[in-house]
C-alpha cells in the first residue's frame, strides 16, 4: 500500500501562441510548433502574466497600455509540460484546480478534458495514461469572449451591466470583461495548482457539523469523510487551539464514514470585536492494517453559533436583517471585497493576509465576497477565520440576466458544489448568497417585481432552485440568500428599505444625493453604497506619463472606469460633488486630496448614520453597513478605502473611527447638537459627553459636559440645545472614561466648506519617539499625513485649538513626510529637524 503523494505539477511549463482559426485543434501539431515559439510560463499562472515576465507586452495598467495587449485575450494559447514520472501507484489522478476558461487538455497526445467553467476542480483518472519516465501535458485555451459569443449566439443577448454582454454565457470571472472599476483583461490560463495525485487511498471529502450546545460551553461534532480506495479504518482526531487532543474516534474504512466527537470546555470563535478567534484542527488519518497512514487531510474549525436573524423591529414596519453570533447581535460593519489583482497569480497568501488585515485594522468585522470576483483563495479565508471577519460570500453572478439553460445549470451546480464544499467548514462563512443585482437588473428590465409574474425571470430557477437546493444539502447550517439585494416575496422590489438587505446608490448613482443625505438611505442591512475618490498621488503618478499628470487628462479619465452605456462619467460624477462641497487647486496633488476628502467625509456620515439605527436589542433597525468597495485590482479612481498599491485612503480612517467597539457621532442642527454613542461591546459604558464648539479663528462659542450611559451592544443619542451662531462653526465631541481619557471622538463643522475659509492655521508638528504630536492654532479639517511607509495608527484628523493630538506611528517614522489640509496648500515636513508649520511646497 503506498501513501498519498500530491505533487505540484508548477516547474517547466512553456507557452505558446497556438494557430488560431476554427478547426479541430491537434495535440501533435501543437506540441511541434517551433522551440522559438515557446517561452516559460508559471504556474498558476495565465498568459497576460507570461507575456509581460517576458517583455512581450508592456504593463496593462500603464497609461492606456490596457489597449495595447487586447490582442492577447484574442488568440489561442497553450501550455507544455514535460514531466519525469517513476513507479506508478495503484490510484494515479491528475488534479487541475482552475482553468481559466475554455480548455482542451491532453496526456501524452491523448485527449483527457474539454472544460468550460473556471470554478470547477477537474479531477482525471490517468492510471492506464500515465507511463513511467517521460509524459507530456498539452493545455490548449480558446479566446475566452469568441467562446461565449458562440454560446450567446446559440442562446440570445442578454441585458447587463459592465461588460461585454457574453460575459453572460460564460463561467468565467466576471471581472475579467471589465468593471466599472477595472480594466478588461480577459486572461487564459491554468490559474490554479496542476497536481498529479498518486496512491493507494485518499480522503475525497472531509466535513463536520458543529452544534455549540446552549450553555455556550459544550459542542458537538458530527464528522463526515468520503473515501477513495482501500484502507482499514479512519481516524479522526479533534485538537484544540493550544494542540492538545480533546476527541477521538476510529471507525473501519467505507465509502462513507462518521463520527460523533464532544467538546466540554468549548472555546468559542467569535467575529472582531466581540471576543477571541480560537481555532480547532479536525484530522482524519486512513490506515491500513498495519497503521501505516495511506492518506491524511485536516480542516481548521472555529466552534460558534452563527445565524441570521429576521426578527421584527420595534416601533417599524418589516423586519430586521442582521447577524446572531453565540447569541449575541453583531453589527455587520466591513466592506465588499473584489479579487486585489486582475492577474490573480499575482495575489499571493501574504497579499491576502495584508488585505484582511487592513480590513480589521479597520474595525471590520464582515467582508462580502463580491458575485463579479472569484470563490477566494484558501489564504483569504484562512485570514478571516484567524482575525475574526465573517464573509457574506457571492456566489458568481453579478449585474445581468443570466440564461438558466440546461446546461448553463448543470455547469453552475458542479461549480456551485465544490465551492460549497470548499468553504464551508471555515469559521468565518456567514452566509451564501446566489448573486449581485441580478433581481435589480431583472425589475430595471420589467421582468421581476409587482405585478409581475415570478417565471418571466428565469434565473430564479439558480437562485431560488439550484443554489439553495446545494447548500442545503451540502452546508445546512449556513444561511442562504436569494440575491443583494433582495426583499422577500414575489410582488417587492428589491430596494425595500423595511426588510432584507439593499444598495443605497441614491449616493452617486440615480438622484446622486448629497452625501449628507445617507441617513434618509438607510435599510435593515446596506450592503452596498459607495463614493469614489482617486488613489494616492505617488502611485497615480507611476502609472501616468508625464504629460498627463493633470486631473483633466485623458489618461486619468482612462483610469476611471465608471459610466454606463452613454460613455465614462465618473468625472462628472465627482466634479459634482467637488463642487458641492469644496474649493478645489488646479492639480492632480488638490484633487487627490479633494476627492479623497469628499469620500471620507461620506463615509464618516454613511457609517454613523447606519450604525446609529442599529439602536438596541428588539429594534435592530440597521445592521449592517457594508461599503463598496475595500479594495482595487489595478491603479484606479473607484470606490475603494485601499488602492492597488495598499496605501489606505482618509475614507479608511473615517471608517475605522466610526466601526471603532465605542464611537460617538455629533450632528449640528438648528439650536442644538445631536449626540451619538455607539457600543459594540458586551458590556455597558458609562462615559462622560464633552462638546465644545469653536469659530474659524479659534474662539470658543459653546461647551457642554453631561454624562451619558450606554448599554452593551446599544446605541444611544441626546439633543443638546445650544445658542445659535451666525458664523462657521466646529462641534467636537468627546466621550471620556472615569479616568478622564479620551475614548473616542468625532467633529461635526458647518457645510458646505466652500462657502467659507479655513487657510492660515499654524499647525506644530512635533516627534516624540515613535509618535507625532500634532496642533494648531485655530481648527484644522481633514490634516491628511502621507510618506513612504507611513503607518499612522490615526490620520485624517481634525484639529481644534489648545488641544495637541498625539498619532503613533506602527513603524518607524520617516525623515519627511507631506502634509494637506483642507484651504492649505500641501507642505513637506522634514521630521527630524524640529517639524514645523505649513510652508507651501
Ligand atoms: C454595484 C456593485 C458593482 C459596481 C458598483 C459601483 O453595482 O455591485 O457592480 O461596481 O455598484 O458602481
């Protein structure tokens, strides 16, 4: 009996552009093309990622260089691989994990696959192919778009959004058709592992249930294991997060084989903010007669009760949407995730890691797998399951009316079962939901909504058939959700603000409110809303020839993909909202900031005003806010808090302010100001209100202290009256602990800023080891720090007089860094000779 061996088949591999043209492909032919037409190829990997190691086409994301390797999403490639093969064992398989899209695959000339769908593992029998010593695999890809157009002409043209509308047809990400964030960058390739699988036995599935009992202290494990092979018996072995062994069981070897193994003492997994993220490791062992262990597999496992509620809210119409972990709410506070690259071999486990990181820096304790990406990779979930971020987790459809064929069906059943077995033991699946817009799109085409019979919507039969049917059978203790948004019920619209989950896009997209308008947007869950803002200026630069450095360019308008069918407009879209609230300078160094300003400002009012309707227990009016989007896949202007070079944007910090387990939110209205205090926590919190409101030139108008409780998992406000001003004003406001330290704080100034001026601050910077400590004379808004490598624990901020901030910085600080506020010209500070004021660059 031999042990399982899986062999990464990722050396050697060479591409070449194959002969194009419509007839029948012929391994021999390909593998005797010229040496000179191969060059080295890795994998995962795809032919835009070879292509440009090897010189032979400049930088998608440079300038408009996206135009310039169209060319290559338009031809044939194939890989060739060489491998050296020794003794064969009973059971020989080749494993390919993802290809990327349309493939014809062969074993030394024989024809072994034809695949069509990028999301689904191909595993092949190759025991009487496979010969010891020299073997040969050939993967021939097809033009992905020439592909689906064959399929859309067969089946009709669809409506869309984004994208060329055979997108539709195709099982492939969607992404890759271009966004309106992204480039279109249709790749080919083998995008994940080649393995050959030999052995005697192996372990085909490996599953359990968890059932944390209600003392929240015991927890049952139903374990499940599907074998291949033969072997004597299975053994499963559960440890805990310290590596000791809590539970064991060994049963004999079948096809199907279970076990049930307890946990007294029951450590509890629990999402960011609300506890400690422990993590079990489940193993089964197959051996044989003599205990040799012919194959192994693990899962890692948080034990925690996780479901969604949709529980009535007092005093409202509808119900809630939110989230139950061990028995606790949770506000869903996070963002909408999108793959970090177009190249996705280029996102490596430590990039995931990073990108989830900066996401719970952010006090995000959700991400939404977006439905236009890809199921992610293992290291993305891994990460959300270690630092305590659930994953609302698309499955991969977003903004069309996709065909619900036959065939289009079984494909999305085999993609849909293995990421379902793929994702469902991590601690941080939250719930499964079957696509983006599509039911928006399907009512914008008058096929869904009142009045309007259900079949005239054809992909419900994926979405309210198919989807559930496969999680239900194969992950029954994850909730599923038809749509986002999506509202209950044949005879609604998606976009009920009083149940289910909604986009409130009335901010930037439709009417383009005021983003000071967020709190009249409001839904029981908002999964999606979003402003744009341009990316940081050093990456925007590297990536604009010189001439086109200026906000107007052609080139930086190439880098914002947002419109619709009547061309780009998200510079129009921005332009309105620069000029809704601010003065802008004539460069691309004022716009950044501005927009970058603009988002910010929006997402300190879209977070708070969402949060603050989470309320109390029994009145859980909002839930959940999740933004679009947390991060970008190229160098872009888009919704994200983070660009493609990893540098957070002020948005980011606004957002981790408000996300922050206690945070307080100031509103000035007419005679009074609106105090805000928001508890995540599990305790209650008895603080102390300060507010002080000050003029432009530093007079202070107004201060108020009161003492304010809150209970756990609770928000409260209270109006506190104040004199009315007929000048620009700033409210701060400052919840203190019985210590007199501050535990959180927010600012709330008289809009819109352009109707009056703020320049002529003198703002100290000043270092003192690892921190900055910052002031000015009279109050500063938006002092936004940048520098390689800055990692401020605080940025973004506003000032008021005579009250110096301290920022730590996570890593050393730099020599210099660039400073902007808002009406100051940006300045360069040299750190280490004594900082100082602003002084025009
Ligand atoms: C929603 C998302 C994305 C899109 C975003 C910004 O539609 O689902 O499809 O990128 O808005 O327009």
């Amino acid at each position: 009996m031999k042990s399982q061996r899986l062999i990464d088949l990722h050396e050697g591999w060479l591409l070449a552009e194959a002969p194009g043209g419509a007839d029948g492909l012929d391994a021999a032919a390909l593998a005797a093309l010229p040496d000179d037409a191969w060059l080295p190829a890795t994998v995962p990997g795809t032919a835009h990622g070879a292509l440009l190691t090897a010189g032979r086409i400049p930088d998608p994301f440079y300038g408009r260089n996206e135009l310039d390797v169209r060319w290559v999403a338009e031809r044939r490639w194939v890989w060739r691989l060489g491998f050296e093969v020794g003794e064969l064992a009973e059971r020989e398989e080749l494993v390919f994990e993802g290809l990327d899209t349309y493939c014809t695959v062969w074993l030394n000339g024989e024809l072994l696959l034809k695949s069509d769908n990028m999301f689904v593992p191909q595993r092949l029998d190759v025991r009487s192919r496979l010969k010891p010593g020299r073997n040969e695999l050939l993967l021939c890809f097809e033009p992905a778009l020439v592909e689906a157009r064959k399929v859309e002409a067969m089946h009709g043209k669809r409506a869309l959004w984004n994208g060329d509308s055979a997108r539709l047809h195709a099982r492939k990400a969607q992404y890759h058709f271009g966004w309106d964030w992204g480039p279109e960058l249709i790749t080919c390739g083998p995008w994940r592992p080649v393995r050959r699988d030999s052995g005697s036995a192996r372990i085909a599935d490996l599953h359990c249930r968890t059932e944390v009992a209600a003392d929240r202290r015991t927890a049952t494990l139903q374990v499940a294991a599907e074998l291949q092979g033969a072997a004597t018996r299975c053994a499963f072995e559960l440890l805990d997060p310290q590596g000791r062994c809590v539970a064991a069981r060994a049963v004999p070897a079948a096809q199907r084989v279970g076990a049930t193994l307890s946990v007294t003492d029951a450590q509890l997994w629990w999402p960011l903010g609300l506890g400690a993220q422990p993590l079990y490791t489940l193993i089964a062992r197959l051996q044989d007669d003599d205990g040799q262990v012919l194959a192994e597999d693990s899962r890692r496992i948080g034990l925690r009760h996780l479901r969604l509620v949709q529980a009535p809210v007092e005093g409202e119409a509808g119900s809630s949407f939110h989230f139950e972990v061990n028995g606790q709410d949770i506000f869903a506070g996070g963002a909408n995730w999108i793959p970090d690259d177009n190249l996705l071999e280029r996102i490596t486990p430590a990039r995931y890691r990073e990108r989830v990181a900066q996401a719970a820096a952010a006090n995000m304790n959700m991400l939404r797998v977006w439905g236009g990406g890809i199921y992610e990779h293992e290291a993305f979930y891994e990460a959300c399951d270690e630092m305590g971020i659930l994953v609302w987790q698309d499955f991969l459809f977003a903004c069309g009316l996709y065909p619900a064929n036959e065939a289009f069906q079984a494909s999305v059943r085999a993609e849909a079962e293995a990421a379902v077995k793929r994702l469902r033991h991590h601690a941080c699946m939250a719930l499964w939901c079957g696509n983006n817009e599509d039911y928006m799109i399907a009512e914008s085409q008058g096929l869904a909504g009142p009045g309007i019979p259900a079949e005239r919507f054809e992909a419900r039969a994926i979405y309210e058939k198919l989807l559930p049917e496969v999680c239900a059978a194969l992950d029954p203790d994850t909730a599923y959700w038809p749509g986002s948004p999506f509202t209950p019920g044949s005879d609604v619209k998606s976009s009920d603000v009083t149940v289910g989950d909604r986009h409130s896009w009335e901010v930037w997209h439709q009417q383009m409110l005021p983003y000071q308008n967020y709190g009249e947007v409001q839904a029981r869950f908002v999964s999606e809303f979003g402003m744009q803002s341009m990316p940081s200026l050093a990456l925007f630069e590297s990536v604009l020839p010189q001439a086109e450095r200026y906000p107007e360019s052609r080139t930086v308008q190439w880098h914002n993909k947002a419109g619709s069918a009547s061309g780009p407009d998200g510079h129009r879209r921005l332009a309105v909202y620069l000029a809704d609230n601010l003065r802008v300078g004539p460069t691309l160094a004022d716009h950044v900031y501005a927009t970058q300003f603009v988002q910010a400002e929006a997402m300190r009012v879209a977070y708070q005003d969402f949060r603050r309707r989470w309320q109390k227990p029994g009145a859980r009016a909002v839930s959940g806010a999740l933004v679009w989007q947390l991060n970008d896949c190229w160098p872009v202007t888009s919704w994200a808090l983070i660009d493609s070079s990893a540098t957070v944007k002020p948005a980011w910090h606004a957002v981790r302010r408000a996300l922050a387990p206690l945070a307080v939110a100031v509103r000035l209205e007419a005679g009074q100001a609106r105090l805000v205090v928001m508890n995540g926590g599990l305790e209650g919190r008895a603080l102390t209100l300060q507010l002080c409101i000050y003029a432009m030139d530093g007079r202070e108008l107004a201060s108020a202290r009161v003492a304010q409780h809150v209970p756990a998992v609770s928000c409260v406000e209270a109006a506190q009256p104040l004199p009315s001003f007929a000048e620009p004003a700033v409210a701060e406001l400052c919840a203190l602990g019985d210590d007199g330290r501050e535990l959180a704080r927010d600012c709330a100034w008289t809009e819109p800023f352009r109707f009056y001026g703020l320049a002529g601050a003198r703002v100290d910077i000043a270092v003192d080891g690892r921190d900055l400590v910052v002031s000015s004379d009279r109050p500063v808004k938006g002092l936004w720090l940048a520098g390689n490598g800055l990692a401020l624990a605080d940025n973004f901020i506003d000032l008021v007089p005579g009250a110096a901030r301290r920022i730590s910085s996570q890593i050393a600080l730099p020599m210099s860094l660039r400073a902007a506020a808002l009406d100051h010209p940006a300045w360069q500070i040299a750190l280490f000779d004594g900082g100082g004021s602003p002084q025009a660059e």
